[in-house]
C-alpha cells in the first residue's frame, strides 16, 4: 500500500468532492480517497505508486486542476 | 404559464445548480426552471402559481436556501 497527497482546485461544494472522488477511485489499484475541501488536499492510497500523469487525468476528468 | 424568479444561496458550482434544478423541476406543473450561478437567481415557469412552500421545499431538499 502506498499513499501519495495532491493539492486540486476549483472544488467548491460537496458535489465538487464527490466527483473528485469518483474519479480518482476509478484508477485501477486505488483503494481510497480522502477530500479535505477547505485546503484542497486529496489523499489517494493505492496498492501501487500511482504516476502523477493518471491522477492529473482522473482530476480533469472531474472538471478540476491539479497544481504543480 | 406562469413565471416567478427566486433566490437561492449556497450554490457554488455547476453541480449545485443541477441539484437545484432538478428538484424544482420535479414539482408538479413546473415546465422549465433556469438558474444564474453568479447571483443565485431561479426562474420557474410552470402551469400554474406555485406556492412558495412547495419551491422552498425544493430548494431545501436541495441542501440550500430560498432567501425571504
């Protein structure tokens, strides 16, 4: 298990939070995602290091931003 | 036909507006309902006069507010 912390933007409300999770779950090996809305951060345990690149697809799939 | 313009708060995103939107458009009679993000404002045409209670009540389901 491994887990990694990305900061997105643009989530405004719960439903924001929602598909943002929805999405990011969608990636084969993840097996959770925590939203903290407020500051923005995403918490995405997998059971393999995920790269960057699928979890920047995942987010702007949802209609967000992935900083950095 | 009639039409009655409210205002909703709490609606942040595109998502919110969808939410609203579907649960007004599910009151009996209710034909089109158009909401403007920026200031909150849902415009319900529908059969007949609406009570404001039952678009409250809407509204509320929601998870939002009818302002007066």
């Amino acid at each position: 298990m491994t887990q990694q912390t990305y900061t997105v933007t643009g989530m405004t409300c719960g439903h924001c939070v929602a598909s943002v999770t929805e999405e990011v779950g969608e990636i084969p090996g993840v097996t959770d995602v925590a939203v903290d809305l407020p500051t923005g951060k995403v918490t995405v345990t997998s059971e393999q290091e995920l790269t960057t690149d699928a979890v920047r697809a995942a987010v702007e799939e949802a209609g967000y931003q992935l900083t950095a």
